[in-house]
C-alpha cells in the first residue's frame, strides 16, 4: 500500500472571527497537557458508483469552513501559557490518493502498523508543533475503489474526546445539508456554539434545513470553571512525561472482545463492591490482570474520567477544553492479588473518587492546590515504588461511529497508536466494535510484555488477535 500526498491546502473559517473573540483562555486543566494530537481514522466504505470525488472534496472543505467559523480556536495558533490566538491562520487539509490497495483488502486484513499513513501529522508529537501547524489537521485518503479514509489530528491541549464529537457532529450536520452558504446567511458569528448557542439541524435526510436555538450558558470555555495560572511551574502535569518513559521499543496490537466474552468477563468480576460491572470496566481490568501477570510488578493505570456528568451544575457538552480528570489506581504487582474481581473492585474506587467533591475542589482558584495534593500523592508513590505506569482512555459511546457526511456512517473507526518517541509506550484505546456488541482494545506494551501476553493461554481465550472487519457492513 502506497499514500501518496497529492495536495495540499490551507481551509480558513468562512466568517472572520469577531475581535472580541480574538483572545481564547485555555483553563488549568488544559495547561496540564502537552501539546500533542488525538488522531482519528473514519474508513467509509466504497459507493455505488454515484459518488463523485471532485464533489465530495469540495463539499468536506466548504463545510469545514463553515464549522471553523463555530469553532474558531481551532483555526488559531498557542499565543502563551494561558490562550489561544484566534488569528484565522486556518487548518492543514491534505489529500491523498491511496494505490495498491482495495479497501476490501485493507478491512480483511487490517495493517495496524500502517495506518499512520492516513493521519495527518506527526503523532504524539511534544511541544510547541502547535504554534506552526494549528490545533487541527485533516487528511482525505481517496481509494481507487471509492473508498475513503477521513483522518484527523485534534489538538488535545484544549479538546477532550467530548469535545472532538462534539466538532464532528457539527461539521457532519453542515455537510449534509449541502447547503453552506444558506448556513452562513442564518447564523451569525454571535451565534455559533462557544458563545451562547447550539444548532440542532432537522430534516437533513430530505435535504432541507432547519435551525433551532438551545440557549446555554453564556460561556463555553472551560477557563470560566478551572481559571489558568499564567506562572504554573514546570513540574506539574496531571501525567509528569518522565513516569511515562519506556526504554525499548513499543509493539502495538489490535485484540477484540467479542459479546460473549465481555459477558464472561462480567460473570468473573462480579462482587460485593461491583455488582454489575461494565463492558469497558472488565476489558480494561482483564487487560491490566494479564499485563501484570507477565510483568510481575508494580503499576498504575491511569484512566480518563468525564467530569461533565460529575459537576453541579452540569456543564455543556459543547464547552471548550479538557474537562477530564486521570485518575490513578495503583497496584503493588502481588500475584495472589490478580483475581479479575479484585482488578475491578480496585478500578471501581479509583474512578469513584472522582466524585462531585473531588471535582468542585478543583474549580477556581483552589484548584491548584488540589492538583498539588494530588501530584505528591502520586510522587510518593513513583518515587517508592517506580511502578510501571499504563495509560487508558475509552471512546466507546462517544458518537463516533455515527460520523455521516452524507454517504453513510464509517465501517470502522480507529484510533493510532506507535511509538515515534518514548513516551506513550504503555497505552490502552478503547474502541466499540463495528456491530457494536464488541469492543476493540489497541494496546501499546514493551516487547517483551507484548511476546509474553499475546502467548497468555488464558488471554488468548478472551480476544481475537486483529480479526478482519465485519464485511457485512462494509459492502464491498
């Protein structure tokens, strides 16, 4: 498979950015991260032959135009410490044409090492890169089959998975209606989703369009809950990168938990504290039994908690920022402590302190010193022990199988993971599987770690090791 870059441009929002506007805050939390991107793979399948290529560009690039006019610090570059210049610079928009490989092919036998091809910029990258590149990237990968790849690199440095849906459900919503310029004329700047207001669009499969306003709070920026400190010190982040840096070289793997063994799962890690366990609960305890079997040490599993649903009053899904907490279970390696109830009933707790007092301790201007408790805590610990440490985020619910631009939903959807650098080398995605009774794990390990996990005979009799994607739905 060859990805040959065949243009380049740069997609500008349609209406200029108010000056008011001009100057976006990022909040605490966001000042925690580096700045790095979340890449997204969207695979949809080949059409009946009606689709038209040259179209389908042109109506991803107006569309995208129009839905960076709601979103516009995505078109603008880190100014400081604390915000985001609203400058209009605009976004990369790449497009490649994909040779040597049907889309059939590539779904049957799905080459995981390959797919950061289809993503636009470099991954996991650290530093200021956002300063030059922008907070997004988009790449259109064209099949000669009529197969189409959308991928994409969100700035992760004030967008959370929430929030990444949220974007694509607007941009979606504008492209089906195939129509932007009537958009423009309805909605004014002042109107767009971080000032005050939603757009929920109706009749879309009829091709007509219709707007209705849901009044929200009157600021979406999540700096208005955790305010940023312009003189933060060095040393802090929720995920301190040296704790994160694995000598060797990462192996990535795709393994897939079918129904039925979720639901095996489940029935094994059921117990007083955990009655009814969920999906992801048990794929992520089970992951973390086997791992710390073949490792035999101690470690932390550091998981991503939504706090939206945490907080009193409840915040909008349409705030801007990383509005999640990593929450850090630790586990001191004892083998007689690897039942998956136990895994599970540790997790539980994790993600339970995370509560609603937890979260009101971390908004306004004390919520330094919670995140300064919280990061000696957790020094003590590395320094003691220097457990191995595992990163896990879920985007199982999140929407993203729902991504239509007006050929239908993705056949499949997927996250890419590689170790270009050293950091990021422990990490679990969480993905569902295209039936959606399944979930798909894209695990990062050492490679001794992965050798000896992949030949676990009890956790090869729960996943399926890179199985293809369901053709059913693909229709090829």
């Amino acid at each position: 498979m060859e990805v040959k870059i065949i243009s380049e441009e740069t997609i500008r929002p349609s209406s200029p950015t108010p000056s008011h506007l001009k100057t976006f805050k990022i909040s605490l939390i966001d000042q925690l991260y580096p700045s790095s991107y979340v890449p997204v793979l969207l695979f949809y399948s080949p059409s009946d032959g009606t689709r038209n290529t040259g179209r389908v560009l042109t109506c991803l690039k107006d569309s995208l135009s129009e839905t960076l006019s709601c979103f516009y610090p995505l078109a603008g570059r880190i100014k400081d410490r604390v915000s985001i210049d609203c400058n209009d610079e605009g976004i990369t928009f790449l497009v490649s044409q994909v040779m040597n490989c049907h889309l059939f092919e590539l779904l049957n036998n799905p080459q995981i090492d390959l797919l950061d091809q289809f993503a636009p910029c470099q991954l996991y990258s650290v530093g200021e890169t956002s300063n030059v590149i922008g907070q997004l990237a988009v790449q259109a990968n064209i099949f000669s089959c009529g197969g189409i790849v959308i991928g994409l690199c969100i700035s992760h440095k004030i967008f959370d998975g929430v929030m990444i849906n949220a974007f694509l459900k607007c941009w979606t919503m504008i492209a089906r209606t195939q129509n932007s310029q009537s958009l423009k004329s309805l909605v004014p700047q002042s109107q767009c989703t971080l000032n005050c207001t939603i757009l929920n669009y109706t009749n879309l499969e009829t091709g007509s369009c219709s707007f209705e306003k849901e009044i929200l709070q009157s600021n979406l920026n999540a700096a208005s809950i955790f305010p940023s400190r312009e003189q933060l010190p060095h040393d802090m982040a929720v995920i301190k990168l040296s704790w994160l840096i694995k000598k060797g070289k990462g192996i990535s793997r795709r393994f897939v938990f079918d129904a039925a063994s979720i639901s095996s799962l489940k029935a094994k890690a059921v117990s007083q504290l955990v009655p009814n366990p969920s999906s992801v609960l048990v794929v992520v305890g089970f992951l973390w039994k086997c791992i710390i079997k073949v490792s035999q040490n101690s470690s932390t599993m550091v998981m991503a908690v939504n706090l939206r649903p945490r907080m009193v009053p409840l915040v909008s899904e349409n705030t801007i920022g990383n509005i999640i907490w990593q929450t850090m279970v630790h586990h001191k390696g004892r083998q007689d402590q690897t039942e998956l109830r136990y895994i599970v009933s540790l997790l539980k707790e994790g993600i339970a302190k995370i509560n609603s007092s937890f979260v009101e301790s971390l908004i306004g201007d004390e919520g330094i010193s919670t995140i300064r408790k919280y990061m000696k805590e957790m020094d003590k610990i590395h320094s003691k022990e220097n457990p191995d440490l595992y990163l896990c985020s879920s985007w199982k619910g999140l929407g993203f199988k729902e991504v239509d631009f007006g050929w239908g939903k993705p056949v499949w959807v997927s996250p890419v993971v590689g170790v270009r650098q050293p950091i990021f080398s422990n990490q679990v995605i969480l993905t569902e599987t295209s039936l959606g009774d399944g979930i798909e794990a894209r695990v990062v390990l050492g490679e001794h770690e992965m050798g000896m996990l992949e030949n676990d005979p009890e956790f090869r009799r729960f996943v399926s090791l890179n199985p293809p994607i369901p053709m059913s739905l693909a229709k090829l």
